[in-house]
C-alpha cells in the first residue's frame, strides 16, 4: 500500500508515482560551464555531482499545510570532487567576472508529492571541493510552555573546506571550518568560516554528539588533514589530528534563561569554559569519517573513528600503517572532563586480542597483562582497559615487508548495542583490475575485541559449527570479528533491527551488491520481569 494522506491511511491502489521513479533533477549553477565537455570528442573523466546526499528534519519553516509547527525536511547535496572553479561572463561585457565554484544545493523536500524548493546554493571561495559531508547541528531549548513557538532555536548546517587541488588532492591553504544558519540561509558569525592554525589542510566528515540527549547539541569532532602518502616511505607526507569544538550547551530548565547565541560559542579555545576548538586526538594520519559517539554505562564519553583516505589513483598503492579508534574523553583527578588532548601511547592495541565463547582471552595465543594485572577474561579485559587505559586501538591489515596497499577506513562508523561495525577497504595495487575488497569489523565498544558471543551465525564451513546448535558453537571456539564482504567498496553499516525479529546490517557496495549480515543480539541475562515473580516465602510484612 501507500500512505493516503487526505485519508490520513495507507491506501490499496496505485500511487501517482509508483516506487522508483524519476520525480525531478536538478543541475547546480557552478556545474552549468562544465556540462560543455559532455559534447566534446576529447572528453575526459570530469567529476559532476559526486557526493553523497544528506537528509534531515529542522524546524526552521512558517506554519502551514506542507510544515506543520514549522517542522520541514531538508536535503543537501554536496558537488565533491564536481564544479572546480570556472570564471565566467554573466553581464555579457567580455569581462569574467564570476567564478563558480563546487557547492551544496540546499532544497526543501517536504511535500514528495511537489517539486523540491531551492534553498540556496552554499558557496564561498575557501570552501574547496565540498568533500567534507554537511550535518546537522542543533540547539532545541524548551520555553516555560514546553517546545512551541517561543523556544529557543537554532539549526545549523557544519561542514569543513576541502582540498583546493584535484590531482592530487591536497589543499594549498588552512582548513575552514563553516556553519550555515539553515533560518536566516546565511553563514553563522565566528564561523564564515573559522580559519585553523593547521596549514594546508582541510577537513574530514563531521560527527555531532549530544551527550545529554537533551536535543542541544554539545560537541563537534572531525579529523583535520594533511597531505597525502606518496608512496609509503620516508617521503610521506600524510598526516592529521582529530579536532573537537565544544559547545556551551549547559542547560538547567525552563526557569533558567537561554540564549542560543550563548550556545553557539566563539570557536577560540576558552580555557575558563573549556569551550571552543581544541585537539582531541593526535593521530598523524588522515581521518576522513566522520567519528562516532556514545556513552558507557559510567557515563564515560567515547569517541570512534578511522585513518584512511581514497581520493587519488595514487591512494590506491599507499601501504601506510592504518588503524581504528576507540578512545575516551580524558578527564581530570575529579572525573570531570579535561578537554586535554588523548594520550595514544595509553591505548591498548587490541588488533591480536582473542575472546572465546568461553569467556577467556589471550593475545595471540599467549597471556598478557594490563598495568601489571594479568588479564585472563573478558570481563577483566573490560575493566582494565577502562580503568587503566584511555581506550583501544586496531592496526588495520598491512603486510609486514610487502608494498601491497594498506587497508583503510574512510567512512563513518554504525553502532548496534554494545558493538561499533565498521568497514575496511584494501585496494588491489593492479593497474588492471583497481577495484579490491572490503571487510567488516564488528566489535565490542570498550575494548575492540570480540564480545563474549558470537557476533554472526558461523557458517556451516567453520570447523567450530556444531549442526545441532549453530548459533551456540563447540565450547572454545576463538569469536570472528571480521567478515568478508569480497571485491568493492563498501558504504558505511546501516542496522535494521524490526521487533522480534533478528538485526541486520546492510551495507551498499561499489559493485551493485547489498550485502545483508545478520547480527546477534546480545545476551540477555535472566531477571526479573514482574513483581509477581518475587519469592515472598517467609517475608513477614
């Protein structure tokens, strides 16, 4: 069926465009001067509109049929690699003295049933090719009467500038940090654009955490990027840190007075506040995802995120060590967050960690130990990193001694209870045949390593499947963490978990395929559910 939203219910018939159609397109004012080259003879390769399109709702409209309390969905598409800058005569005097360049076309995409209505095409001349994937960020504050017209709103776009050259994809000035007010469709004040002291560089894909949940947004994490590895030795270029911008997103209730301009912070570092940019993490490698966040039973933050690049044909022979993240917000002798920068020589490197469905642990088959505590089960394992570490990190695949490429993460990350998935790309290194594979690593947030149950049924193939029982295997068995998803690039998880029915992550490759894993749940401990089943044998009340 199909919703039928005079009749407010889903109808039987037919929809006025059934699944699939083509309902309307659009072609971006920088992108008009390089539609010429369709026609020519000689025509190379030429980026058009190559990134990836970003949907969200923001209550940021007039009341009315098709926004109703304001609330609207928006779509922005960014150009990627699309609209390198082109001069160009608009008067007609011979003089060119426009320039267009790559930009995000912004619509408003409510009604599906009417044509999309252009917002604004974003712009600016140190934006770059927009690589840098835009987000949403917000700060919805209720007012005494809850959340109505007189609430203190602000909706907010954020991207980075991206690299300014297209063979090789570097930048030839500081990264830019940009918000775009998506109310007054102008750049926010402090940030049009804020100029980084890192130079030539540019900026990865943006994560937003509201620690909180209280739908005021608190902190911005993205990867700031340098250069670019030329072919694996000494003379690498590529390096980069991972930065944070902490919002003042202190909020106590509708008696107290906020003001979403005070939200919106100077991006300046303020040491009293502890609000504004500062680095988060030092990773020497470029982050091109954009990190994920969540929060541990503690109430510790977490951040997760990859190094990693693929822009260039050159990318694809770089065997530069690669790795994964699961790091903590460092905090004070008070547990109060710090806002210092994490110290990676205090991850554990859990890449050759083994769990079994027994519970035990052992680092390649050998006992290990964390500060001076020998670690010999999960739950240990667990603790101890969380206690005495700042986190984990995984090594991604390299050949020790080899010049095959190096596997790269360089899309976001999905989170699924307590497991993060991931993906890993490994280019081929032929010339002939460009495309590699890809793999997925599914693995338990605070310690990187397999959780204790098997994250995916074992296939009928593995020496440890027992036929009588496969989502129990033979007791012993070490618990797989990484899966095969063969040649192609891979999009970043997306987890579909119906009600009593079994999670699924489906991830999109570059060769047509939509691969489906089927994830299992976490074991729930038995407990109980009911008041009734409370014993009260020999209780005297």
């Amino acid at each position: 069926g199909f919703w039928n939203d005079s009749a407010k219910s889903y109808g039987t018939g037919s929809p006025a465009h059934p699944l699939g159609s083509e309902l309307w397109a659009y072609v971006p004012k920088s992108l008009l001067p390089h539609l010429q080259w369709l026609t020519d003879v000689g025509y190379a390769h030429t980026y058009y509109v190559d990134g990836e399109p970003v949907s969200f709702d923001a209550n940021i409209f007039a009341d009315d049929d098709d926004h109703p309390n304001g609330w609207g969905t928006i779509l922005a598409v960014p150009m990627r690699f699309g609209g390198g800058t082109f001069s160009v005569d608009i008067d007609g005097d011979g003089d060119k003295e426009t320039a267009l360049r790559s930009s995000i076309s912004l619509f408003d995409i409510t009604n599906p049933e009417n044509p999309p209505i252009l917002l604004d095409e974003i712009s600016h001349p140190n934006m770059g090719f927009t690589t840098s994937k835009p987000t949403l960020v917000k700060s919805r504050a209720s007012s005494e009467d809850g959340y109505d017209a007189d609430s203190s709103d602000r909706w907010l776009l954020a991207f980075g500038s991206g690299p300014t050259e297209l063979d090789d994809a570097t930048s030839n000035q500081n990264a830019r940090l940009f918000l775009y007010d998506l109310e007054t469709l102008s750049f926010a004040s402090g940030y049009a654009p804020y100029i980084l002291s890192d130079t030539n560089s540019y900026i990865g894909d943006i994560g937003v955490a509201d620690w909180d949940d209280d739908y005021i947004d608190d902190t911005l994490y993205f990867g700031v990027n340098k250069g670019y590895d030329l072919d694996g030795d000494s003379d690498n270029t590529e390096t980069g840190r991972i930065v944070r911008l902490r919002l003042a997103s202190v909020y106590e209730g509708a008696d107290d007075v906020y003001d979403e301009n005070d939200w919106l912070v100077s991006p300046a570092y303020n040491s009293d506040t502890l609000s504004g940019i500062s680095t988060f993490m030092d990773i020497e490698r470029t982050s091109i995802g954009a990190p994920l966040t969540k929060r541990d039973e503690n109430g510790r933050r977490w951040v997760y995120s990859g190094t990693g690049r693929l822009f260039t044909t050159e990318d694809n022979s770089s065997d530069m060590q690669q790795r994964y993240y699961g790091v903590m917000e460092p905090v004070d002798s008070e547990g109060a967050e710090s806002m210092v920068a994490v110290d990676t020589s205090n991850l554990e490197d859990s890449s050759d960690i083994n769990v079994y469905t027994t519970g035990a642990v052992d680092r390649n088959g050998s006992v290990f130990s964390i500060n001076s505590t020998e670690i010999e089960n999960f739950n240990q394992l667990e603790y101890a990193i969380s206690k005495y570490k700042g986190g984990w990190m995984q090594e991604l695949t390299r050949e020790s001694g080899s010049s095959n490429p190096s596997g790269r993460n360089i899309n976001g990350t999905a989170s699924f209870q307590k497991l993060m998935l991931y993906s890993e790309y490994e280019p081929s290194g032929s010339v002939c045949s460009p495309e590699g594979n890809s793999k997925l690593h599914a693995v338990y947030y605070k310690t990187g390593t397999a959780p204790g149950y098997d994250i995916v049924d074992r296939p009928s193939s593995d020496p440890d499947y027992d036929p009588d029982d496969p989502d129990n295997p033979n007791p012993g068995a070490a618990i797989d963490t990484t899966f095969d998803l063969e040649q192609g690039l891979t999009s970043t998880p997306v987890i579909i978990d119906p009600p009593g029915d079994d999670a699924i992550a489906l991830i999109k490759k570059t060769t047509g395929e939509l691969e489906k894993i089927v994830i299992n749940q976490e074991p729930i401990l038995g407990s109980r559910e009911s008041w009734r089943e409370i014993n009260m044998d020999g209780i005297d009340l």
